[in-house]
C-alpha cells in the first residue's frame, strides 16, 4: 500500500515504487517542491515524469535511502539537479544527469556522462567514510581513502591546458570509467605513476581529441588523429593490466606513449598499450621541454616531444606555413592567443610561420621538425 508524501511545503518525502510518482505527489506539491527525497525505487514512467519539466521548482532530488543501483541512460535527461545518489548505487547510464550529483556510497561505474557539453560535477562530503578529493591547480581526483585507487578524475582545461596531468604517485589502480568520455587539450600529457598496476574496464576510452583550428576539422585528417592532443607518460616498469576497453575511441588511437626504455617492447604486446600510435623511451622525453624566442620574435615558442606551443603577443588574424621555396602547405585563421602545431607537420629542413595580426602588423618565426 503507497504511503502519503511527508511534506513541510517545499520539502517532500515519497516512497515510491508500488505507484507512479506522479500519483503521490499533490497537485499543490507539483507546484511547490524544491527538495524531493525518494525512498524505494523509481520506475521507468518516474524519470520520464521528472525529465518532462513537471516539477518546475525541483532543485534537489535525494536518493540517498533509495533502493537503487542503476540509474538509467538518459535518466533525467537536460534537468539540472543537485541529485543525492544512493548508498547502494553501483552504475549510472550514458548522459543520465547533468549538475550537481553527491556520492554517499561507493563511487559508481560512469557511462558517458557529458550531456549536452556539460559534465556533472561530483561532490564528496568530509564526512564520506570511503572517499576523498584530491585537488591542485590543474586536476580534480576522488580517491579512496586509503589513497591506492583513483576513482574519477577531471582536467582543469583549458586555462591550464598547457600543464600536465599527474596522478598521484602511490596510485595502484585506476577506477572503471575513469575519464571516460573527456575532452583532451592540445597541450596535455597525463602522468601515470611508477606504483600503477591496473587500470579499469572504460577508462580512457570514448575520448574527443579538442580541435582548435579550422584546419583540423574534419579536412586533411577527418578523425583528428595526426594532430597533436598531448602525450600519455606511464612510469610503471611493468605494463598495468587494462581491463576492457570501451568501444570507439580510446586515448591511445590519439596520443603518443612514453614508458621507461627498458618496458618498449612489454608495453608493445601488451593489451591496451599496444594501441598507443608510438611507444617512446621516458628517457627520451625528459629534460625535453624548452621555452625559446628570438631577439627579433614577439612569439614564445614552447617545444613539446611532439609539438611546438607558440604564444603571441596579441591576437592573430590567420597564420600560413611555407616551405623553404615560399610554397605555401597550410594556413590557420582566427587563432587564440596560444596555438599549438605538431612536428610532423612542418617540412624539413625548417618551415617557416608567417603571422599576421588583427591590428594589420606581421610576423615571421621559423620552427624545425
């Protein structure tokens, strides 16, 4: 038998399940609820009646004591919740949610859960009894308590794009569908530690390289892979298990991978790493990066192992590349303050970058591949 919903006005509380949620609500209660607690479960017709915009003031919906462990794909579809998982949950769909969500039990398995070109944001309480943050300037990491697993992390981009991601050294494992789904910044390069030794089934996987030029949109590269997203540099001397990877893209279709020079050929036979476009030695890449401009240059030309970082002084109207003979293979218009170019798209023995900028003045640089 359905029980009444306890209500102070703004503030309802069902146990749903038996019945719709629709038909336990008042009709004064649709108009005035702002923090909805559900205990039970919800049926398939109660997220269609919570996406449909009904409750119009909604601003919380608590699951705390729900008896729930998935959340369906599409579940909540556009609303932008703070939404209380849980305790019990163990899986939430592809673009279930968008907003706010805190976890109150385990960290669940994630699909794709950009919606709309927005990511939650995911909440640890200090009181959370297994989970904990881990923030600095460009990462934001749940861990679990005893700092060995990395449940989720996100990158701070792009106002840090150029800065790498590092994941803490003592990290055993990272979690399912840990940054699945995220975009990745020219710049990048994610830092895995020595102590790494497995990571879980969707973990990287579902990537979308970030396109910053018109040029690399879906022109001379239509999937974006030759152009540079950054590199994935994994100290751990022996190859960490993967464990499924996703279908569509993973990171290692993108990125090149750096590894300790002694593991190559492990990490070349290995299940997932073997996927990476070229495994380098660690070695190789560090002491690597030089910030460079010439007497004459306004640019500052950062290098990268595969790319080149130009910084300019003020806005650029468009940029063409030329050979040595002044044959011109290539031209970028209306570009940031901070541009990046992989190597293997300049011409030997140097190709030179001819800039012009919106206030009508111009510019010469040369760069090697």
């Amino acid at each position: 038998m359905a029980q009444a919903p306890e209500s102070n006005g703004t503030h309802v509380t069902v146990h749903a399940g038996e019945n719709a949620l629709e038909t336990l609500l008042t009709e004064e209660q649709k108009q005035s609820v702002k923090y909805l607690t559900v205990t039970g479960t919800l049926l398939d017709e109660d997220y269609a009646f919570l996406r449909g915009g009904l409750l119009e003031l909604l601003d919380t919906l608590d699951l705390r004591d729900a008896e729930i462990d998935t959340i369906p794909a599409g579940a909540l579809g556009a609303m932008e919740l703070y939404l209380v998982l849980p305790k019990m949950i163990e899986c939430i769909g592809d673009y279930a949610f968008k907003g706010v969500c805190e976890v109150t039990g385990n960290f669940p398995f994630l699909g794709i859960c950009e919606y709309e070109n927005t990511k939650p944001k995911f909440i640890i309480t200090q009181n959370h009894p297994e989970l904990f943050y881990v923030q600095n300037e460009t990462t934001s990491l749940i861990c679990s308590k005893d700092k060995e697993t990395v449940f989720y992390f996100t990158y701070k981009a792009p106002m840090f794009a150029d800065k790498e991601l590092v994941i803490p050294d003592g990290t055993k494992i990272i979690g399912s569908s840990a940054y699945r789904g995220e975009h990745l910044y020219l710049e990048n390069n994610i830092v895995l530690p020595k102590s790494l030794d497995s990571v879980g089934s969707y973990a990287f996987s579902n990537i979308f390289p970030e396109i910053k030029t018109e040029y690399a949109i879906n022109k001379m590269y239509p999937n974006g892979c030759e152009y540079n997203i950054g590199s994935v540099i994994c100290e751990a001397k022996t190859p960490p298990a993967f464990a499924k990877i996703g279908d569509g893209n993973f990171i290692g279709d993108f990125c090149n991978l750096y590894v300790p020079e002694e593991s190559i050929e492990k990490y070349k036979t290995a299940n997932g790493w073997k996927r990476f476009r070229d495994i380098k030695s660690l070695e190789r890449l560090k002491g690597s990066s030089v910030s460079f401009s010439s007497a004459k240059s306004c640019v500052i030309i950062s290098e990268l192992p595969e790319s080149y970082i130009m910084e300019f002084p003020r806005r650029v109207k468009d940029m063409a590349l030329f050979d040595i003979q002044g044959r011109k293979f290539l031209c970028c218009s209306a570009i940031d303050v901070k541009f990046s170019i992989k190597k293997n798209l300049l011409l030997l023995p140097y190709t030179i970058a001819h800039i012009k900028y919106a206030d009508g003045t111009n510019e010469t640089v040369k760069l090697i591949p």
